[in-house]
C-alpha cells in the first residue's frame, strides 16, 4: 500500500538531484518486474512533490508486467493529503 509515494527518481520524477547517477537502480517505476507484489497506490492529481504521472506510470508498468496494481486517484489532492473514500 503505496500514499503518494516517491515512485520515480528519474529527472520527470522526485529526487533525482539526490540521487544523482544510482537513479536507475533506486527508482521503483524503473525496477517494475513479473512477480512484484500486488500494489495499491493512492495519489492525488494535484500532487507538485512526487507527479501525478510517477503513479499512472507505474500501475500502467505493473500491469503490462502481468502485476497486480489499483490506483486509486483522488482529485485535486495534494502531496499527502489522505484519500476521500
């Protein structure tokens, strides 16, 4: 279960001024594999620290991967903001 998480490190994503050159190696949308745990994601798309786009890129990874991954998108929301059922 994944709330707005740091999920690419890639220049289009968060944090990869930090990271620098191990970016690849750390960015979980990157390391998308078979047999990656099921994952649920909850993301705003309003979210200007960790993009919006990060989460649809991942699910759409996991799932082309034969992964199980729901996103749940709550609109508007900010970075860490809680989901509104």
């Amino acid at each position: 279960m994944l709330y707005f998480p740091l999920i690419d490190t890639s220049h289009a994503g968060y944090g990869n001024a930090k990271i620098g050159t191990r970016w690849q190696k750390l960015s979980p949308l990157h390391r998308v594999r078979p047999g990656v745990p099921p994952t649920i994601v909850f993301h705003g798309t309003g979210d200007t620290v960790t993009p919006f786009a990060g989460a649809q890129a991942f699910r759409d990874a996991m799932l082309k991967a034969g992964n199980r991954c729901d996103l749940v998108t709550t609109e508007g929301a900010a970075h860490g903001m809680p989901p509104v059922p």
